[in-house]
C-alpha cells in the first residue's frame, strides 16, 4: 500500500514537467532566434561594421536553433499568450511548407556567411526574413 501512495505521489511530481508548451515557451524560443539573427540584421543594413567571422559564428548560431521552436507546437496549445493561429493545426502542410521554407533559407545563409561575399549575404539574409515574415502573416495573430 505504502509502495503504491510513493509512486502515486512521484507520478503527481513529475507532472508538470509533462506538460504540453504553451504561447510562452515557442515565444521565448522565437526570441532566441533574435539574438543572431538582430546582429545579422545591423551588418547587413550597414548598421554594424561586417565582420565576416562573427557574422558566420551568428549564421551558424541561426541554423542550430533555426528548428527548436517547431517542436513546440503540440496540438490544441493555444493558451492565453499565444499568437499561435488555429489554422497551423488546420492546415498542417502549408504550416509545414513555410517552416521547410525558412530551414532552407537558414541553410543557404549559412552556405552564404562563409564566401564573405557581402552582397550575396545581404540577398540570403532578405530571403531569411522573407521567409519569417510569410510565415507570421499567415500564421501568428495579433499581440495579446
Ligand atoms: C513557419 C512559421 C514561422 C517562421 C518561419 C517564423 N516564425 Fe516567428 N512565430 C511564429 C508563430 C506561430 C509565432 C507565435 C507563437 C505563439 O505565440 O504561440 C511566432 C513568434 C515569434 C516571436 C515571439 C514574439 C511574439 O510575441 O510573437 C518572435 C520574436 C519571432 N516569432 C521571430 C521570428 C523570426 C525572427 C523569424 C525568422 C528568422 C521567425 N520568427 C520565423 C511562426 C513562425
């Protein structure tokens, strides 16, 4: 009996590390994203002097952390924070189509980052945020 309440309790204890994300946590994923691709963003607009090297160092920083937050969408996870569109569980392949898209512009940025070549980085960054902005406009809702 005491063997059963003991593993009732641990069960109960670990529950809410089960628990589906929700708005907040795919929004702090997102931001992750921000802090290389914000620096990026000020070299390339002339802001920031390029420095190839770091440039390359937040391209790679990008692509590894360019699919985390997609890992957070499970279904009905739409909560009180979240910016998240039903239609990203109704429509599920186009959802898809707009993340494979922005993989691969991470990809080819990343491919880019390391020829030094300035204005061939400027169009692959543009082709980077196109895919972020299309993505949004379809799927993310107001700020709430
Ligand atoms: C395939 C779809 C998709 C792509 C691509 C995408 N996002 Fe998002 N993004 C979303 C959705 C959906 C949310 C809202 C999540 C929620 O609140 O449930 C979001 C949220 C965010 C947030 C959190 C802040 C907020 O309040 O919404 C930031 C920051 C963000 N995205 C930046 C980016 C940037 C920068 C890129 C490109 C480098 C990008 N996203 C690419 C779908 C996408």
């Amino acid at each position: 009996m005491k063997k059963v309440m003991l593993a009732g309790l641990i069960a109960l204890t670990a529950l809410p590390a089960l628990a589906a994300p929700g708005g907040a946590e795919r929004q702090q994923s997102f931001k992750k994203l921000l802090r290389s691709f914000e620096p990026m963003g000020l070299m390339v607009r002339e802001r920031e002097p390029y420095k190839k090297d770091e440039f390359i160092k937040h391209a790679d920083a990008l692509k590894k952390m360019a699919a985390e937050p997609f890992t957070l969408f499970a279904p009905n996870s739409i909560d009180a924070k979240s910016r998240s569109k039903p239609e990203i569980w109704t429509q599920p392949a186009k959802f898809a189509a707009e993340k494979d898209k922005f993989l691969k512009a991470v990809d080819e940025l990343d491919a880019t980052a390391k020829t030094g070549d300035l204005a061939q980085i400027k169009k692959s960054f543009g082709g980077v945020a196109q895919t972020c902005k299309s993505c949004h406009d379809a799927f993310r809702g107001p700020e709430r």
